[in-house]
C-alpha cells in the first residue's frame, strides 16, 4: 500500500455532502457523551481515579460482549456490565492502594470474559471490533433515546452532588468531620461514573476509553484552576474530539476512534505547550524582579 492509498483510507471526501446528513442522530448523541465525558472527567481527575475507568470499561466491555452475543441490546449489556464493576469498586475498594489491586484483579477478568463472548459470536466481526474500537456512526432513534436518558441521569446526579463530592475530592478528611457522607457520596458516584463509561464505551470502545473521559480534563487543568473554566474547557475540548471525529471518520474507511484520540490528544498536548509557555514567561519575570 502506498502513500496514496494510506491517505484515502484515512481521509477521502467523496460523496461527503450526501452522506453527512444521514449522521444527525450521531453528531447529537457525540455531543451528548462530549458533555458527559468532560464534565465527570474533572471529578476522575481530582480523585485520582484514571485506572479506575480502564477498569470499569473492561467489565463495560464483558457486559457488552454477552449482551451481543445472547441477541441482546449491547448498550444496556455495557451498562449492566460498568455498574456492577462501579459497586464492586465504590464498597470495597475505600482506600487507593486497594482500589488499585481490585481493579488489577477485574481488569484482566472482564477483558478475558469478553474476548471469550466474542469468540463465541457468530456474527459480523464489525460488531465485535466495534466494542474494542467504538462505532457510532450508525446510531438509530432508539439508541440515541437511551444515550440521551442516560446522560441526562448522569447530569442530574453530577449537579445534584458537585459541591459536596468537590469537598470530599479535594479535602476528605474535613469534609468527613463536617458531616458529609463520603463513603455514600463515593459510591454514588461511581455508578454515576459507571454510567458515563458505558456511555462512552459506544464512541471510542473499551480501550480507548480514557481518551474521552480522562484526556480533556486534563487538557483544561493545565491552562486554568479556575473552578468554572475548567469545566467549560474540559466539556468543550471533550464535544470538540468527539464530534470532530465522528465527521473526519465519515471521511475515511477507519473506525471512529482513532479520529477521537488523535485529536484529544492534539488538544492535550496544545494545552502543555500552552502552560509551559505561561510558566516560563512566570520564571523570567520573576527571575527579573529579584534581579
């Protein structure tokens, strides 16, 4: 394969003015699990849970794997599969040394659980490199319904518990002496976590998963710790990988997900340059002040 080839596969935009309005019901569902991801991913960062997600999308992973391969509907599979990861985590997993080791221990499990469904499938094969690799190009009105009602759920409990789960995130130790239920509140939110992973699952797949839910949260706390902005940022770089990628893989013959890495990365790494730039010019200054 030559250069040419390489290059028609990744991008080609013939036929792309027709094909672009039958992708509405994608372009909405993306910009839904945009706002999901980024939002929830502030929190994923504050309490140092990254390895948490991969974990949960392992069992997401299962869930969905089983479900395809008993007929049924593969993004309430995936649900099922994150919640029960998300409880197993929230009620034994309280101190991070051994979250970490029962996500060691889930992780391998889920991920073997569900490479066996697959196996055991007799289906298309795009359906199983869908759930490893993400594949939203082709969202119905019904899939499209349940992704909106779930990140609607997801909001809901992310607004209704942001100020109290921001204490416990930052400081837990006061926030517990001052009467807030930090280990509820932890469990809540990971079933709330849970839900935006397999949420997230349908747009990059299991293994790029912390790509959406991780990457533009971190992308907007190096350029601001501003409370508000960081927020917007993150839900703004988050839609902006995610519908920027369903319309570049409408372009070329690859699943969506490298699209969706490619540029939430690209963000990510705008924003290091960004902050090394503004801590340099910080140095100098001072450097001259005390000069």
């Amino acid at each position: 394969m030559d250069l040419n080839d390489i290059w028609s596969t990744v991008f080609s935009f013939q036929d792309y003015a027709e094909i672009l309005p039958l992708v509405t019901n994608s372009l909405i569902a993306g910009a839904l699990l945009g706002l999901v991801g980024g939002m929830i991913g502030i929190f994923v960062m504050l309490r140092d849970m990254a390895f948490a997600v991969h974990g949960i999308a392992e069992l997401s992973f299962a869930g969905a794997a089983f479900a395809l391969l008993i007929g049924a509907n593969v993004v309430f599979g995936s649900l099922v599969g994150s919640i029960l990861a998300a409880l197993v985590l929230g009620m034994m997993g309280a101190a991070a040394k051994d979250r970490n080791s029962i996500i060691g221990v889930l992780m391998p499990f889920g991920l073997g659980l569900g490479i066996l469904f697959l196996a055991l499938y007799e289906g298309r094969s795009a359906n199983k490199f869908g759930l490893l690799t993400g594949q939203i190009v082709a969202v119905d009105t019904v899939q499209l319904g349940l992704l909106a009602v779930c990140s609607v759920v997801v909001l809901i409990a992310l607004v209704a518990m942001w100020r109290p789960l921001t204490f416990i995130s930052v400081d837990p130790a006061v926030a517990t002496a001052r009467g807030i239920p930090a280990a509820k509140l932890s469990v809540a939110f990971m079933v709330v976590l849970g839900l935006a992973v397999a949420l997230s699952i349908q747009v990059v797949g299991s293994l790029l998963v912390l790509s959406l839910l991780i990457t533009p949260a971190a992308a907007a706390m190096r350029i601001t710790a501003n409370p508000a902005a960081t927020v917007s940022l993150s839900v703004l770089f988050a839609m902006t990988s995610v519908v920027g990628g369903i319309l570049l893989a409408l372009a070329g013959s690859l699943p969506i997900s490298p699209y969706v890495t490619t540029i939430s990365f690209l963000i990510y790494v705008i924003c290091r340059l960004i902050a090394w730039r503004r801590d340099r010019v910080r140095h100098i200054e001072t450097a001259a002040l005390a000069a």
